[in-house]
C-alpha cells in the first residue's frame, strides 16, 4: 500500500511543480468553453441550453489531452522499466497513476465548472448537475484514456493518435454525462437513471482500464 | 544463490540478437558482459530484468525467495537514470525507496555513501550526468535487492566515482549478492567474462 | 543614474529598495483619495450607485492592455538587445496584468448584473478582456512549463508580441462579431460626455492604480531577480558538492 501511496504522491507533486501540466488542462477547458461562443453566437438562451453539452466537450478534451504523458514521461527517464520490475503488480501501479492523474487534472476541472457555468448562462442547478455528472464521470475518462496512454509508449507516438483511439470509447460516458445533466435541468426523464450508468460505466472503467493498460505495457516494452 | 540461463534466444525488430546464450553466476560473483555496439548486451540485461521476453531459453534464480520472481529480486540500472528533474534529490531516492519496498532505511546514509548528501534538496535537474548516475546508484543501496544488473554502470562517472562505485560492488559481493555487468571499461573487480557476439 | 545603471541587476536592487517605499507610500495616499473622491461622488440617474464601480473597472481595464504594452517593449528588449533584465520585467508583469484583467472581468460582470439580469453577457468589450485575460494565462502557462528561465525567455518574448499584433485584430473581430447578434453595450453609457463630478475621481483612481501597477512591478521584478540568484547558487552547490565529495575520497584514500 506505501508503494501505491508513494506513487500517487509523487505523480501529485510532479504536475504541481514547474513543468508539470495541472493546471494546463483547466486552462484548455477555460479556453475551448469561450471559444464556443464564437461559433454559435452570443444568445444567452441557446448557450443555456447547449451549455452542459459544451462543458463536457471541453472536459472530455482537456482530460484526453493532459493524458498524452501519462506513461510517456515515465517511459523516456526509464522510470517504467523499474515499476515493471517492482513487487507491486503493474495494474495496481496503473490504477495509481491514473487516480493521481484524476486528482492533479480532473477535479481542478471540475472546481472551474461553476466559472464556466456562470459564462454560458447555467444557473444554479444546472451547474451543481454539470458538475456533479462531471465528478462521477471524468474518473471514467481518465480510466479509459489511460489505456490509449499506454498503447502511446508501445507505438512510440502520443498526440493526435491517442486521441483517435480513445474518443470512440469515451462516447458512451458523454452520452450518459451529458443526458444525466440534461435531465437534471429540463427533464423528461428522471436525473437517477442516466446517472446510475454513468456511475457504473465509472465503475466498469475502473476495472478495466488498469488491466488494460497493464497488459499493453508489458508486452509494448522493449 | 544462482542466477542462471540456459539456451537464451532474443529476436528484436525481427533480428536475431543473440542465441543459444548460457550462463550462469553464483552468490559473491560478478559476471562482466562484453561485446561489440550491436552485440545484444543491453537486450540480455533487459532478458534477465524480465523487459524482453526471451524466444526461447529459460532463466533461473536458485536459492532465492521461492515467492518472487526474478525481476522482483533484482536491480536493474539502465542507461536512463529514472530520475525526476522537478523533484529534489532526496524525494526522488525516498520515493524509489518507498515504492520499491525497502524497510526503513536511512536515505541520507545512502546519498552520504555516494557523496550527494550536500545536494539533498537541491533539484534534480540541477545534477550533472554523473551526479545523476550516483543518485540512482544510491538506489541500489537504499532497497536490498541480491541479484544487481548493471547496464555500463560507470560511464557517466568521473575516477573518484568509478572508485567509489567498485567499493560498494563489493560490498555487495561481499553479502553474497549477484552483479551482472554490461560494459566495455574494466569494472574494476574480479569478474567473470561473457562475450557477446563474434564467438555467437 | 542613467539608464545602463538601471541595466545591472544589482544597482537595479539597490535603487528599488531606496524607490520602493516613497513609491507604496504614494500609492496608498493616492489610492485613499481617490477611493473617497469615489464615495462622494453623485448617483448615476440612469444606473444609480453601481456607476461607481466604473471607478475600479475603468484603471483595471485601462491596465489590462497597458501591462501587455510593457511587456511587449520588455519583449523586445529580449529579443533586440538582449537585455537581463528584460525577461525578468516581463515575466513578473504577466501576473500583475493577468490580476487586473480578472478584476477588470469582475467588476464588468458586477456592473452588468442589474443591466442584463446576469452575470455574464457575450458583451463585445468583456469578451475581449476575456480573450486578454487566457492569453496572459496562457503566457504564464508558457514561463512555467520551462524550467531554465533563459530558454523560455525567447519563447515568451515571440509570444508577447504576437499576441500585441494580435489583439488590436481579435478586438476588431470580436466587436464585428458582436454588432451581428446585439448592439449597445452599458460601458458605452458612460461614453466619453462623462461628468466632471465623474471626471476627477477616475483620473485619480487611473493614477492611482498605475502607481499600484508600478510599485507591484518592480517588487515582483525584486524577487525574480532573487529568485534567479538563489537557482544558481544552489546550481553552485551542486557542482560544488562533488568537489567536496571527491576530496573526501581522496582524504580517505
């Protein structure tokens, strides 16, 4: 469990520190929610109503892009050989890293959700049930994502590649995401059910996600 | 306690590396891999690390931990330092210390032996590549681990540094642990030699 | 004192520590001026009390683009002469500027609240200190993201002046963009027939809030330049510790 602890911990300190790409991702949400404007035009009623669906593109995206290294930093300074090696098995050791990622990229997004709320237009519940369908989501982002992440370091390129193989899995979460939001704000159905399977596919992604990434590390080493 | 390989096979990229490769070292003894650039020291290394699947062959620690594996019995220092520049010298050897397992240790007693105890917290990025090499030196000292590989271990150091280094690979003979070397300098202590390439 | 004095970190530290309390002081005395000239200034008899945010917004929006044009000249100095102290005047500006820009976000939306009914409205000038405002974060993104402050300088620098070329072209876009969907913005009621009862407090609070801009500047430039100073002494002290470590091997031997 310290070994687990220790990693989560450095993972943590890293993105803080100079260099480190935190906060980088929440200022690509703040930047992709204002670009939208442009596009569809300034009508507060029609960003009120496209407003979930906008902050969830721009979550989905900003967590897709700060993943990009996630395995990759660990790859070039050799640290992956050793925590391949270690005595701790490798999918515990992918869970921890994606749950520091989670923490040190996802949640700061989710903190500015109630800003960007504010710029399309969201009142209070809206933006309490963007930000809770967030929460309950982003870990199955980042659990999935991670998967890309690792097949990255076995193709040896990132970037746009990464973001092909990953945005078709994560469709079933925006749907649910964006649905248990809209629900919340204008009905029909009730915010309990798309929310429970946005829950469970958290829940699934969990599982899967470090098996996944494991997997594909061990054999993509070389 | 002995490491051993028998019939070792390693194709990379669709080359063949090397094959029918046996070899074996025992407690207290070092074993000096030589070769030619090109000659699969490296990919043998990373064999024995658990890195590389062999195509064929089988490796074998004897006398060991019977609930371990190989790899999880062993240090591997590559020729990458795994070293993180952001953090200080000392989160980065505590962090391998604690992910690795050691039992509690002195880290600083570690960073003294390999003379960087005035750079604790300093940065890593501040290092210089031989520092660098002596702060994952300090590694293999902080967890215990018996069987060591070492991949060109003393290129980046300077002679007060090579010195230093045979010194505590000898101590680690000295416990009866297992250095595995690749290298094309004198390692600086007795050592059995494996060539690579040339001889096949 | 001429300005390649100024140039030398060191005598630039020994002038600002004569400077900087005159300056604070000046500062304070004209902020409290103008901050009363504010209170007892009459009611808007269109927009009532909340006409005197204008006091705060208007020296904050006005600062938000004259930070930029520091730091763009900084950004030259960089890249033309070269010059120390250059990267140093426009890093530590980018925090300062990013700071009043967000006020000036702030106290636009506070303004606009009893206009519009909400706190946000694509408003063609708040939008455009939005854009203002990601682009100095994105540039303080930049100075992070880069460890070694001489590699990020020029990276920076190139970046700064892109962005001075740039947003006299995104205000105009914006503005275009905007007169498409909705005309009349409420910053426009104030327009230029302001009152001279309203005249003289902005003036002061302009001033103000410039001495402010200065007397943060060159603090922050202080302790960037401090902070350069400890980063190579503990370089310093890394090559250093080899050294000592190499005679006590050698002392051993």
């Amino acid at each position: 469990m310290s070994a687990l602890s220790a990693l989560i911990r450095r993972d943590i300190r890293i993105a803080l520190r100079v260099g480190g790409g935190a906060l980088i991702g929440v200022l690509f949400f703040l930047t992709v929610t204002v670009l939208m404007p442009f596009a569809v035009g300034p009508d507060l009623a029609l960003l009120s109503r496209l407003g979930p669906a906008i902050l969830w593109l721009g979550a989905l995206l900003a967590s897709l892009l700060t993943l990009d290294r996630l395995f990759t930093a660990d790859h070039e300074d050799g640290s992956l050989d050793l925590i391949v090696m270690s005595r701790t098995p490798l999918e515990l050791a992918c869970a921890a890293k994606a749950l520091a990622h989670w923490l040190a990229a996802g949640l700061p997004l989710i903190v500015a959700t109630p800003v960007l709320g504010l710029l399309l237009n969201l009142d209070g519940t809206a933006t309490l049930a963007v930000a809770l369908t967030l929460l309950a989501g982003t870990p199955a982002l980042t659990f999935t994502g991670m998967i890309g992440a690792a097949l990255a370091v076995t193709l040896h390129r990132g970037g746009l590649l990464l973001a092909v193989l990953v945005l078709p899995l994560s469709i079933p979460v925006l749907i649910f995401g964006v649905a248990a939001s809209q629900a919340a704000i204008s009905g029909p159905v009730s915010f309990g059910t798309p929310f429970s399977i946005l829950c469970a596919l958290s829940l699934i992604s969990l599982v899967i996600g470090p098996f996944a990434a494991a997997a594909s590390l061990r054999h993509g080493l070389d | 306690m002995r490491l051993s390989g028998q019939n070792l096979k390693c194709v990379r990229g669709g080359r063949e590396v090397f094959s029918g490769l046996d070899f074996s070292a025992a407690s207290g003894e070092a074993l000096a891999i030589t070769g030619p650039n090109g000659s699969g020291k490296t990919s043998l290394l990373r064999v024995i690390a658990g890195l590389l699947m062999p195509a064929e062959g089988t490796l074998a620690l004897e006398g060991g931990d019977a609930e371990l594996s190989l790899p999880e019995q062993a240090h591997y220092l590559g020729h990458r330092d795994a070293l993180k520049p952001a953090l200080s010298v000392l989160e980065n050897l505590a962090f391998w210390h604690e992910f690795l397992g050691g039992e509690p240790r002195d880290t600083g007693k570690c960073l003294a032996a390999v003379a960087l105890d005035h750079a604790t917290h300093l940065p890593a990025a501040y290092l210089s590549a031989g520092q660098r090499r002596r702060l994952s030196i300090a590694r293999l000292l902080s967890v215990r681990r018996p069987v060591w590989l070492l991949d060109e271990p003393t290129s980046a150091l300077d002679t007060a540094g090579q010195e230093l280094f045979v010194g505590l690979m000898r101590e680690h003979l000295a416990r009866g642990g297992i250095v595995v070397a690749a290298t094309h300098l004198p390692l600086g202590i007795e050592a059995r030699d494996l060539r690579m390439g040339g001889a096949g | 004192m001429t300005l390649t004095d100024l140039a030398n970190p060191t005598r630039f530290l020994a002038l600002t520590t004569r400077i900087l309390p005159w300056l604070a002081g000046a500062t304070a005395i004209l902020l409290a001026i103008g901050l009363y000239q504010s209170a007892m200034a009459p009611d808007d008899y269109q927009q009532g009390a909340t006409v005197k945010i204008m006091f705060i917004h208007v020296p904050n929006a006005w600062l938000s683009m004259f930070v930029w044009g520091v730091m763009s000249i900084a950004a030259l100095g960089t890249l033309v002469w070269r010059h120390p102290l250059a990267d140093v005047a426009a890093k530590s500006a980018a925090p300062i500027g990013a700071a009043f820009t967000f006020l000036a976000l702030v106290t636009g939306s506070l303004w606009g609240r009893p206009m519009w009914g909400t706190y946000w409205e694509w408003d063609a000038r708040l939008t455009s200190v939005l854009i203002l405002f990601l682009m100095y974060l994105g540039l303080m993104a930049l100075w992070r993201a880069v460890e070694d402050p001489s590699r990020a300088a020029r990276a920076a620098a190139v970046l700064t002046l892109v962005g001075a070329i740039n947003i006299p072209i995104i205000k105009f876009s914006v503005d275009w963009w905007n007169t498409l969907h909705q005309p009349a913005s409420v910053f426009r009621a104030g327009g230029p027939t302001l009152d001279k009862a309203f005249l003289w407090p902005l003036l002061v609070m302009a001033i103000a809030f410039s001495l402010l801009f200065i007397t943060l500047h060159l603090a922050a430039m202080r302790n960037e330049i401090l902070r350069r100073r400890v980063r190579s002494l503990q370089m310093m002290q890394a090559s250093r510790t080899a050294v000592i470590g190499e005679a006590k091997e050698m002392g051993a031997a």
